[in-house]
C-alpha cells in the first residue's frame, strides 16, 4: 500500500552537552568519567495546523487517602518551548549522557566491570533499571539517560505519526555532533566538523502507552486554564521514578547517522545491525534482541556548511546548516540483506530510501484525542562504534526532530 505522507510537526532539540568521555583499552562499552558535565539543555518543539503540541503538567491530588501524580497537558499550540515552564527546569541540570542499551524502553541494561581489572563482564551481569533510577539525573556514574513527557493531538483527523524528513530539500530530522570550535592565531573561530562517537550511537526512543486517564486526571485537566472542552480523553500512563512499569506498551526507535562509523576498526558508508539488550523479568535474564518491527533508520547527517555556524549556534539556528540524511523506507530489507549483521556499503545504495521508514510509526494519533508520549535520548552501548582504544574527546550534538503522518 503507498503511503502519502503529511508533514504535521518539526520538533526542534538543540541540545548543549559537555560530555568527557574516557575509553578503556579493552573495554567493549565506551566509559565515562564519574562527573560528567552538562553545559544545558534547551529544548522546543514547534507544530502546525493538522496537530498541536503541549507540555506535560503535573499536580499531586488525593486518591484513596494517597497523594499520588496526575499528568495532564497545558495549552495546545504551534510552539512548545521547554524551557518556558517549571516542571522541565530538571533538563537544564541532567548531567552527561553515558552509555546504556535498552530494546524496550521499559528495561535499561548499565554495565558492569570487574573490581579488579576493570574489564567489562558478561552482558547477562550487567545492572537492570527497570524503575528510571538512572534517568534525569544530575549526577551519574555507570550509566546515564534522559526522558521527556509531551502532549500531541490532532483536531482533524487519524494520522500514523512517524520522524522524517523532506527527501528533495534534505531538511527534516537530524542529529548531528557540533563543530568543536578553536582560537586561531588571530582569534577568529575554526570549527572542526569531524563526526565523533556521540552521533553514532546515539539513539532517540517514544515510548507509548493508549490506556486512557483516570477521572482524577480529567478532573485536574478540567480545572486548569489549559482545558478544551473537545479533549475529553486523555490517553497515556507512564511509570513515575521509583516506581515499576505497568500496562501495555508501543516503542520505536529512531536511528540516525546510521552508516557513519567514525571508530577506526569499521567501515565508513556500511549499516552495521545493532542487538540491544533486553530484559526478562520473569526469567531475570538478558539478551540481545532484534528490533527490525520497531526501528527507524536514518542515513548520515550531513553539514551544508559551517561557515557563521558558531554565531547562530549561539542563537539556536542550525537547520540551515544540516543537510538531513534519507530514511530508509523498510526497515526490514535492511535485516534481509545483512551478512553477518553487515549491510555493505554497495548493497546499502540498492536499498530504497523514502522520507519515513514505512513499516515503524510511533503511534496512530486518534483525532481530537491528546496522547502523551514519552522520549528518551541515550548513547547505545550495544552500537559498534560504542568501542574504541583511544579517548574520545567531549561531545555536544543536536537534535531536530520532524513528524509525519499518514492517513491510511
């Protein structure tokens, strides 16, 4: 079936991070220090006329003698800047990202390494967060990852909701490592735009719960300045800190920089199929998973341009130096012609690419409907280039996110 896609949103994540990264020599996961730091983070997403967005708001109510969170969105409109609100004042303070691997988004894999030659142990002793331990912390060591709560709604109609980016202009979603600026001998700022670990293993997950909200939650939402009297559902519950996860749950992920492999032992231009690992908590055991049913892989960002890039980076003005990479359109083929879990470079040019992977959405969006969804940005340990032999020197990148949706 040909899908005919709509742009719906750009969601924009320029995201300032000082992350100091340490590789040991042997180790198969990339190591961090025990402090690493965070410049901040800024975030906005921006919608149009087929769906709104909204912040996550959050009130603590009484039910059954217990103080318990409800969750409920504020306004709905075009632009969501984070930073305008105090229930994400937490994003400026999270400390660095470090390396984590997770196929679900419920269970989070951290590594482990023997006491006493530091090398990494077996995979099935790694330590399982299940209860968002080491999610949003300001502090981290072992392992660090980051979520965000958002409302998205469409007052027309049903979309499929999927990342993408517009084919022929190479604009869309991306993300991409900033340039590392340098004093020159005459003072004037060089940018070195060499690719590096952090955009190729980064990851971006949605997490995605359609359980409808408790009448206590309506309740609060009726109550607020940010109520509209169509949205009388609300859909979407999500584990808070501490606590384990319930329900049913849909979770995709999104790929960028797919064939960059800036490691020295890879090959530039291949897609090398990445398990992450999962987590069984019945069995208490791990292991690697496929996710071909819930990936959306993505070609190497690429940048246009760095010339002024410094300037307007300070102004959060990037799009116009990113040339966003392709999608590839089924995700699928890209599992049917590995070898070995490679796709080389040749057979990856015969694969078709599109502005959306077609066989992974994020969720189909019922119309007049706010669902919350909930994103997570982490380093894949799992991923290839998350292993080298040499240092790695400190890494900001940002992110752009761009939705579209199909109506059959």
């Amino acid at each position: 079936m040909k899908n005919i896609y709509l742009k719906l949103a750009a969601s924009v994540l320029s995201i300032g991070m000082a992350l100091t990264m340490i590789v040991g020599a042997t180790f198969a996961w990339l190591t961090f220090s025990t402090s690493p730091e965070v410049g901040g983070i800024s975030i906005a997403i921006g919608g149009g006329r087929t769906i709104m967005v909204a912040p996550d708001l959050t009130e603590t109510v009484e039910v059954d003698g217990e103080q318990v969170t409800v969750h409920y969105p504020g306004s709905f409109g075009s632009k969501l800047n984070f930073s305008e609100y105090e229930s994400y004042d937490y994003l400026k303070k999270v400390a660095g990202l470090s390396p984590v691997s997770t196929a679900d988004g419920l269970y989070w894999m951290l590594p482990t390494y023997e006491e006493a030659t530091g090398e990494l142990k077996d995979y099935q002793e790694f330590e399982v967060d299940g209860t968002l331990q080491y999610a949003n912390l300001e502090e981290a060591n072992g392992g660090h990852y980051v979520y965000v709560d958002f409302w998205i709604v469409s007052p027309s109609k049903e979309f499929n909701i999927r990342v993408s980016t517009d084919a022929k202009k190479k604009e869309g979603s991306y993300l991409i490592e900033l340039p590392k600026d340098e004093k020159t001998e005459n003072e004037t700022v060089a940018l070195d735009d060499i690719p590096g670990m952090a955009e190729a293993t980064a990851r971006v997950g949605f997490l995605v719960n359609t359980e409808s909200v408790g009448e206590e939650t309506i309740k609060a939402y009726q109550e607020s300045d940010a109520y509209v009297k169509q949205y009388g559902k609300l859909l979407g519950l999500y584990q808070e800190k501490g606590e384990k996860p319930q329900g049913e749950f849909q979770f995709s992920i999104y790929e960028p920089n797919a064939d960059s492999h800036p490691s020295e032992f890879l090959t530039d231009g291949e897609y090398l199929i990445t398990a992450p690992l999962s987590y069984n908590p019945y069995g208490t055991t791990i292991s690697e998973e496929n996710i071909s049913d819930r990936l959306m892989v993505q070609g190497k960002n690429n940048w246009r341009t760095t010339s002024m890039l410094y300037t307007d980076f300070q102004k959060g003005q990037l799009d116009a130096y990113v040339k966003s990479g392709d999608f590839y359109k089924l995700t699928s083929a890209l599992y049917d012609h590995a070898a070995e879990g490679v796709v080389s470079a040749e057979q990856l040019s015969r694969i078709m690419t599109a502005g959306a992977a077609d066989d992974v959405m994020i969720t189909t969006l019922a119309s007049n409907t706010p669902q919350r969804i909930r994103m997570y940005l982490w380093l894949e340990g799992q991923d290839a280039d998350c292993t080298n032999t040499s240092s790695v020197e400190a890494a900001s990148f940002a992110l752009n996110l761009e939705f579209a949706g199909a109506d059959q």
